[in-house]
C-alpha cells in the first residue's frame, strides 16, 4: 500500500511573495503543480468563505494563499474559475468581502456559478446517492480546494474534507442537517460529496487558524503552517494532530477511510517537509471528545438532547439580527423571537433543536456560543 503523503511548510506571514514560496516549495514536494492540472483544463479553485468577512478576521482562507494557488495554476495553462456557496447570501458578495474576488479579479479569473447546481447520482456512496452541486463544480473538469483551519462545534474540526460542503449550492446546506442529524451520517455525507467531487488537491491555510468557539466566532492561533496533499483524510489528521485532538473523533475519519478517499492512521501516512513535532500546539481549544450519536431510536434523541452541547445566547452581544432565526435548520424554528418581540434576543426550545450548530456558526456577532448540559459535565466524569 502507497503512504498517502502530507507536506508540512513553514510560513510565518501572508505576505504574497513568501506564500508563494512557500506554497510552490510544497508542490514540488508532491511532484509540481503540473500533477494536478494540465495545460488547457477547468480548474475550479474552492475557498472556505464561510460568510464573507474581511481577511484579518481568520474565518476565510486568506487571499495570499488563493493568490499563490491561483498564479500556480495560472502559469501551468489552465483555466481557472473560483467560488464557494457560503451560509448566508449569495457567492460573490461574500466573495468580494474577503478579498477574494479582488485578488480573482486581479488574475483574471472567472468567478463560477456556486449560487445554482443540478442533481447528480451517486452510486458508490456510503449513505447518499444523490447531490445538488453547483453549475461552477460540474462545468469544471477538475477542484483545487483550498480549506481553512478551524474548530468546528458539530465535527468537531473543520478542513479538507468540510470544505467541499460549499459545492452544495445556497441554503440546500440545510437541507442536509435536517435529513442527517445524527453528526456521524453528516459526516458519511460530507465523504460521500468528497468521492463524488474528487478534488485533485488540497492546500490548508493554517498560517493563522481558529480555536474555541469556531469556525466563525472563534480564537484566532497563529500556527504558522500550510498544509498540502491529495488526500483529505491523511490532510485533516495532520492537521488535528498539530491541534492535538486525536483524528478517530473526527467523524469524517472513519468513513472516508471505509470509502477509500484516505487514511488517518500515522503508520500509513508520509510526512514530507518540516517536523510535524515543531507546529503541535497542546494549548489549542477544541473539544476533544467525541461527538454523541442520536441514532438508536427515541431514547438516544432524547438522551443526546440532554448530553450533547447547546447553543446558548450571550444577551449582552445579541444585537437582535435575526440571522440565528433565519439559519435555524428545522421548522418550527428552535431559534425564535418570544411571542414575537425583536427587542430582545431570541430564545431556544431545546426540545426541536438537532444541534446543528448552524445559528452558532453564522451569528455575524459571536453571541452564540456551546454550552455543556449538567449531564454532560457528570457524563464526562464517568
């Protein structure tokens, strides 16, 4: 069996011309960029716009990294479009926010069709055997993605394989959590669109990533490190391993091995570049236990309903938006205004909410962060 192989740079800035350096002396490590792309193909590049924020916020991959993936792929011959369907509104404003668009712009590139898609068969998936992905994705003939490192409250982290949720076009995102409440079918789902999808490369953004309340409203951690590979899964284990947080209780793991898209485990994975030993950072927050099943009928729901974290309200931050009501995921809304007053911060009904964790990851404001239930805090100690 072939190592899947993960190259660890160095990269203490997100100036252009050291990005560049450093991202073109990890693809000669995988053999050049002339690998993953040849002269006169649609590459499609897939930034992480979560929401579009202004780039020194750290919730988006930085425009100097697309920059230098960009110019890359732009010298090799290719045609290169970009694009992603954030959580809220449409692709290219959110685009432009983060910079993205400008550096886009500046090279000549096409901004793809993330805001519409068509259905696509999946026969070889685990769980789902069919997927609307955007136009942008499918009129490509091949993705370079380009994630961000960032906890995440529902899989705990967010990377290369998460990153690919931003080829389901607008808010048929949510669609998904209501079908798959349970965070391990979420994550057979996620693996199931990386098998379809089958981007070519990945190149993580870990130069400033983002601990605790992530992956909008979390920490920034300066880590200093990008990430590069063909293989998501073995990608993601690096990058937990540098995060300290054991890859098996990431739920992408263990189906994405099943499904034959990587490997997770140390022995089967080659690491090129700097030490892994030298980015490891053991103070990074993140919840490193593992996420709790509700399948197993009534009882489980009910059980994880009342062990599992829950989005709670800061009212001192809430500036009564609105947008926690509008990304809830289920109807009734588990988010609402009390007897319709928009005065005051919304309030939750636990009993309706799935723990998606959708109004936590787009409240614009951070007010929204996971608390642990007083059965969680005793479950933990058992």
């Amino acid at each position: 069996m072939n190592k899947a192989r993960v190259v660890i740079i160095r990269c203490d800035t997100y100036a252009d011309d050291q990005v560049l350096t450093a991202v073109q002396k990890g693809l000669d490590m995988l053999g050049g960029i002339s690998v993953f792309a040849k002269p006169g193909e649609r590459i499609v590049m897939k930034p992480n716009i979560l929401i579009g924020t202004e780039p020194d916020k750290g919730v988006t991959t930085h425009p100097a990294v697309f920059r230098a993936v960009g110019k890359l792929l732009k010298d090799v011959g290719v045609s290169v479009s970009y694009g992603d369907s954030p959580c809220f509104g449409k692709s290219e404003p959110n685009l432009r926010k983060s910079g993205i668009k400008e550096v886009g712009d500046e090279l000549g590139f096409i901004v793809a069709d993330f805001d519409s898609g068509r259905s696509v068969s999946h026969k070889d998936a685990l769980l789902m055997k069919k997927f609307v992905v955007a136009n942008g994705v499918l009129d490509s003939d091949g993705l370079v993605s380009l994630p961000k490192l960032k906890t995440h409250g529902l899989v705990r982290f967010t990377g290369a394989v998460k990153n690919q949720f931003g080829c389901v076009p607008g808010l048929l995102k949510s669609q998904y959590h209501v079908k798959l409440p349970d965070p391990y079918d979420f994550a057979t789902m996620l693996v199931d669109l990386n098998t379809l999808i089958k981007p070519r490369l990945y190149i993580m953004d870990g130069i400033v990533a983002m601990e605790g309340n992530g992956p909008r409203s979390g920490k920034l951690k300066r880590l200093n490190v990008l990430l590069l590979s063909s293989d998501p899964i073995a990608l993601d284990a690096t990058a937990c391993r540098i995060a300290c947080i054991e890859p098996e209780i990431v739920p992408t793991s263990r189906p994405g091995e099943k499904a034959g898209l990587g490997t997770y485990h140390t022995e089967n994975i080659e690491l090129m570049g700097e030490a892994l030993e030298s980015f490891v950072d053991t103070s990074f927050e993140i919840n490193r236990t593992p996420p709790i099943s509700g399948s197993g009928g009534r009882f489980m729901v009910f059980l994880k309903n009342r062990i599992t974290q829950r989005p709670v309200i800061d009212k001192a931050k809430c500036t009564c938006c609105g947008t926690c009501i509008t990304m809830c995921s289920v109807q009734p809304k588990a988010v609402d205004w009390h007897r319709g007053d928009m005065s005051r911060p919304p309030r939750y009904d636990y009993n309706l909410c799935i723990r998606c964790y959708c109004c936590q990851e787009t409240c614009p404001e951070g007010a929204i962060y996971l608390s642990s239930p007083l059965l969680a805090r005793i479950y933990s100690r058992i």
